[in-house]
C-alpha cells in the first residue's frame, strides 16, 4: 500500500537516498560516472532537511504493508517558479525507487504537488526534464507540453533540458487522478 503525505524532518534521510538511488540509475550514461558515485546522501538530506524545515512543498510516498516497515519510495518537491515565464508553479523534483516505478508513485505524487500549488494559486504547473532522460515519456503522458528548451551544467558537463508545462494546471490533476 502506498501513502502520500507532506514530508517531516525525520524523512530527509530516506529521501536523500531515494534522490542518490534515482539520480544513479536515471542519468547514468548522461552524467558522468565519476560524479554519480560521489552523490552524498547525507548532503542531501541537509537540503532537504532544510526546504522540509522552510514550509516548502515536499511530498514522500511510503509503501507500508502488514509486517513490512514503512519506507519512502518517492518524493516530489513544489513551489513558486525558479525561472520566471514558463508557468505560475514549478515541480522541482520528482524521483521514485525503480523497484516502485510504473505503480502509480510518480502520479499521485504528481496529484499531491499540483494540488499544493492550486492552492497556493497557480493555475500552470511547469518541470524541467533532462532531454535525454528515459522518464521523459511519463510527462508527456500525462499532457505535459514540450515548451521551452535550454542547458543546464552538472557536473562540469552542458546537458540539454526540456520544460513540460500544464496550462491549466487542472488537465494535471485530472490525468494524474487516473490510473
């Protein structure tokens, strides 16, 4: 059973594992190698520490079953737009565990950070996506349009991006309810 519920203090361990985990297996051959296997979980977990402790919009999924412990599976995070023009919200992350993918996760975490973001006024919800990541298919399913290109560095590196936008952000709601 997965549950979705705003993030606490006590979750930024796991999530910065999930963000190593997922970082490691999505951008390997886009990143490279050497930088994937230095990604710090600890330091990730003092950003998220951090943003959890800000008021930020930080959503984790748990998969919880009778006899298993609970465990985060995924995380989105949400707030106001990084890079103005796109849309009035902005979805910052979303990562899962592979082990999780293709069971939902991604959207209801999806449905959890669009919902904050309706409420917190934004009627367009916009990511960013590397080109190349092999993910870049769910957004697309989902109704995200292509509309803006540009580059980003990680790691030294320049690596092509695509932001998706839902303009309305209602059409994400609805498609991500679905499953």
């Amino acid at each position: 059973m997965i549950r979705v519920r705003r993030a606490l203090t006590g979750d930024a361990p796991s999530i910065g594992a999930v963000h190593v985990a997922a970082w490691r297996n999505a951008y390997a051959g886009i990143l490279p190698n050497d930088y994937l296997s230095r990604l710090s979980m600890p330091r990730q977990a003092a950003q998220y520490d951090a943003s959890i402790r800000a008021g930020d919009g930080v959503y984790v999924a748990i998969s919880a079953g009778p006899g298993a412990p609970a465990e985060v599976v995924g995380f989105a995070t949400v707030g106001r737009p990084r890079v103005r023009g796109l849309a009035e919200g902005e979805v910052q992350t979303l990562y899962v565990l592979d082990d999780w993918r293709d069971h939902g996760v991604g959207r209801r975490l999806l449905a959890a950070g669009a919902a904050h973001l309706k409420t917190a006024g934004c009627r367009s919800a916009f990511l960013w996506v590397l080109r190349d990541n092999p993910s870049r298919w769910f957004y697309q399913h989902l109704g995200g349009r292509p509309a803006a290109e540009s580059e980003t560095r990680v790691a030294g590196v320049t690596i092509p991006q695509v932001a998706f936008v839902w303009d309305p952000i209602d059409p994400l709601l609805a498609g991500v309810a679905q499953t």
